[in-house]
C-alpha cells in the first residue's frame, strides 16, 4: 500500500504574495494612523499637556484661596477674635458703618 501526499506549493501562487503584502500594509496603516492621529497618538499630546498645564495653574489658585480661607478660620476660631475680622465681618452681616467711611453702591444683578 502505497500512500500520496499531497504538497500544496503555496509560494508559487503569486495571490498568497499579493494577499500577505495586503495584510501587511492594512496593520501598518491601521497602527501607523492610530499612533499618530487616535485618542492617545502624537498629535493629540500637544493638546494634552496644554489641558495639564491649565488644570496646575487653576489647582495653583484653589490651593491659594484655600489657604486664605484656612488663614480667616484660624483668626475666627481661636480664642482672641481678630478684632478687624469682627469688624470686617459686622458690617457685611449687619450693614453697619463709621461716620467717616465712605459708600460706594454697587448693583448685584
């Protein structure tokens, strides 16, 4: 008993070539687009480091008024109350004013 085997010569058929350099060149292009122009490519991390830049800048500036805030807690909250504090603090509660201070109206709407 004699068996055949078939060899199937896939390097001959000038399709397979065609076919594999297609293959090729449609992920080179795939990936090669997608590192440059996606979501996270090259050209879009210029864009990003302006957004980081703005949000440390706009962090820097709600760190500063926090620490203000924080500076007027502690003259309120400790045992001596700053006495210009009290005062800042009664005229805009109570609307009270000195003879000599000077008004200025402005309209809020």
């Amino acid at each position: 008993m004699v068996l055949k085997l078939r060899v199937y010569k896939s390097h001959n058929n000038p399709l397979n070539y065609f076919g594999s350099f297609v293959l090729l060149g449609t992920l080179v292009a795939f990936f090669g687009f997608h590192s440059l122009a996606g979501e996270r490519g090259l050209l879009v991390l210029d864009n990003l480091d302006r957004k980081i830049a703005s949000a440390q800048e706009h962090l820097y500036l709600l760190e500063k008024k926090n620490a203000e805030i924080e500076a007027r807690i502690v003259l309120i909250s400790s045992d001596l109350i700053d006495k210009d504090i009290l005062e800042e603090m009664v005229r805009r509660e109570l609307g009270l004013f000195a003879e000599n201070d000077v008004l200025v109206l402005t309209n809020r709407n």
